[in-house]
C-alpha cells in the first residue's frame, strides 16, 4: 500500500491519535516480566493495549529453511512470465504481511481477537509483531495499534481467507466510527494451497502437521491452540503474564512458519524442489490446469506419469492431449488410466475414449465397447444412487446411438 493510500485511510483518525495519554502504568501488574519478554504498552485516552516485538536475522533458520529463502523465492516469482495465483511477481518481499491470528472461539458475533501477529521483511531481518487485548474492553486501542502499523500489499495467512481476516472485518465493523479503515490488500491463503498440494497424500492438512512433514519443524513445549482462549480469560482475571507469553510462543512459531511455508510452496510451483514426488508433480500439474497454464501442467504432468506410471498423470495428461488434438496420444494415456486409475477416472477414460472412437476415428464398434466399459466402471464409482442413475441413463443414451450408427 502506497503512503497516500494508508494517509488516506488513517485521515479521519490523526487528530484522535494526537490526544493519547499515558495509561497508568499501575492498571497493567508485571510490567517488569513484560518489558523483559519485548513488549510495551500502548496508549489510547483511557483505553491501552500491549505490543509485542521481536526482531529475526534473515539467516535465522526455521525447520529447513532459512527465513532469507524467502526473499529468493520473490525473486524467482519475478523472473517468471506465466500466471499463477500464488505467484509474488510484481512483488518486493518487504510487501508481504504474514498474518495470524488468536480468537476466545472459532465463530460467532461473540468472538473476540485477542492477539494480532504479524511479521514483515525489512532489509536483512525480519519484524515480528504482536498486539495483545490486555481486556475485551480495550479494542480501539488494540485495533489502532494494529491498523497504525498494516502498510503491506497482500496478506499472507493460513486459512484466513475463511477465518483469521473475516474475524478481522467483523470486529471492526462494531468499532468502525473510532478506528481507520481496513486496508485494501491481495490475499495469498496458504492452507488452500497446501490442500492443493498435499489433500490425497497427508492424513492432516493443520499447519503444526506441515511443519513436521513438510517444512521439517517440529515444536516443543509448545501451547495447544485450543487452549488459547483458556489461557486469555485466566490472564483477564489474573493478569499474570505467564500463560499468555506461551501463547505468544505458539502464535509467533505459526508466524514464521507461514514464511517457511509460503517458501516450500513456492518451490513446488517454481521446480525448485528436487524432492518433489509423483504425487506432488501430479498436483502441481492439476494446479497449473486450473489457472490456464497448460504446457507447464503438461510438463508436470509428464514428469509425474514418468516418475512411477502414475495412472491419475496419465488420465490428466490425456485430457491435455484431446485438447490438442493429439487424439493418439490421448487414447495411449486414456486407456493407461482405466486399466490402473481409480473407479472416477476410469468411469471418464471410458467415456473419453468412446467419444473418441465415435466421432474423430468413426471406430463405432471400440465406441459401443469402451462405452460398456463406462457402465462396468460406474459399478464401482462412489456416487450416490441419484448421481450414478443419472450417469447410467447418460451413457445408455450414447450405446443407442452409437447402435444405429452399427447398422
């Protein structure tokens, strides 16, 4: 976000900031235990909240990755010249804002953001900041803080998309006459990438199971996330800060996980890892059909049909081949997948090659069989009875036709 953007945005709200006052210090016990864990207080009239800042060398390393490997990953995105959602071309990484959030529930009018986190790149370190709700009755401080700092083109978040930033916009809406404006930004939400990537071939898509199977960090001592909300109601009443710095621990490895993450991925999409399986070639090359990228889908695609005979690459690899017209190709890789790929596949491969045979080869006798071979393949299909009828009457109207045809 430019600066006359954020001016624009902070305008109605400068001459509210001007009047902070100190809070009295004596509201908030364990100052001392605060200020020796980074974190100071801020002011709003009579209202305060606290903030939290750490500083990372960029050659900090995290599982394995070094955070730094960040800023290469944005320079590749940048020598790129296709398309891709994910994609930070056009981007510095001093324009990303790695965000995450803790919540007292997981939905409901009735759920408060308690702890704001976020870390951006500066030069050679990265900044890591925390906003803590020092009481439910304290959000315009807490969102003033916040909104003072977000400068940042494009949020990245894990499951954000769904939660953290919708939760973001409903608390504001009932403060909205007292703080600025959210900012306008891109989102990049990493847990739908990942489900991209990893949802046939991992048992858990939570981030805490990325980091141990993908990004090789494990935690320790670490503070469940459900526990959260517990500890924030205790440190309401109490105000011992002893919980809440665990949760400020949890909330700070998820942080510079999403860094390391957005990395990982980045490396799958940019064929920079050279660990990559079959079956993460396979997504990959299913993800870059979708956004209209087909010679690189091809290219993954093949190379994970090469790997191991994967038989999904070779159904999807067929579906780019009658694209092109390639009709041989696409029935050699069609007929690959209804020999070995799943009861779905081999239902469509069926259905692809009678297509084929009908109208490019006018073969009317392989049509009528594989079309036979379609109804075999829909036995086994895990549809419901409804959708598997319907599909039955679909491909009895194409054995009719093709039967007047073998007249």
């Amino acid at each position: 976000m430019n600066f006359k953007k954020k001016l624009a945005r902070m305008k109605p709200h400068i001459k509210q900031s001007e009047i902070k006052t100190e809070p009295v210090i004596e509201k908030l016990p364990y100052m001392e235990i605060w200020k020796d864990n980074q974190t100071d207080v801020y002011a709003y009239e009579d209202q305060y909240c606290l903030i939290r800042e750490v500083h990372y060398s960029a050659d900090h390393q995290h599982g394995h990755y070094k955070l730094s490997e960040f800023r290469d990953v944005v320079k590749s995105w940048n020598q790129t010249n296709f398309n891709h959602s994910l994609s930070a071309k056009s981007f510095k990484p001093d324009d990303l804002f790695f965000f995450d959030t803790e919540t007292t529930g997981l939905s409901g009018t009735g759920t408060t953001i308690f702890l704001l986190g976020y870390a951006t790149f500066e030069k050679d370190k990265v900044i890591l900041k925390q906003h803590i709700l020092t009481d439910p009755s304290n959000e315009i401080a807490l969102y003033l803080s916040f909104l003072e700092n977000v400068n940042y083109e494009t949020l990245v978040t894990f499951n954000g998309k769904s939660f953290d930033w919708p939760q973001v916009q409903s608390r504001h809406t009932l403060i909205r006459n007292h703080v600025p404006k959210l900012p306008e930004t891109g989102h990049f939400d990493l847990y739908h990438a990942a489900k991209r990537l990893w949802k046939s071939s991992l048992k858990s898509l939570k981030l805490k199971s990325l980091e141990e199977e993908k990004l090789g960090f494990t935690r320790k001592d670490d503070v469940p996330g459900y526990l959260a909300p517990a500890i924030y109601f205790d440190f309401v009443e109490r105000k011992h800060p002893e919980g809440m710095l665990k949760v400020l621990e949890h909330n700070e490895k998820d942080i510079l996980s999403l860094i390391t993450l957005y990395t990982h991925i980045s490396h799958q999409l940019l064929g920079a890892d050279h660990q990559q399986s079959s079956m993460e070639k396979l997504e990959t090359g299913k993800w870059f059909k979708k956004e209209g990228e087909s010679q690189i889908s091809e290219r993954y695609l093949k190379d994970a049909y090469e790997m191991d005979e994967n038989p999904s690459a070779a159904f999807h690899l067929a579906y780019e081949y009658k694209k092109q017209k390639h009709f041989d190709e696409a029935v050699r890789f069609f007929e690959t997948a209804l020999k070995q790929s799943n009861a779905k596949e081999k239902r469509l491969s069926a259905i692809e090659l009678s297509k084929i045979y009908e109208h490019q080869k006018k073969d009317y006798e392989k049509a009528y069989l594989f079309a036979m071979n379609a109804i075999k393949a829909l036995d086994a299909d895990l549809l419901k009875e409804e959708m598997k009828q319907k599909k039955l009457e679909e491909i009895k109207h194409r054995l009719n036709r093709i039967s007047r045809k073998l007249r």
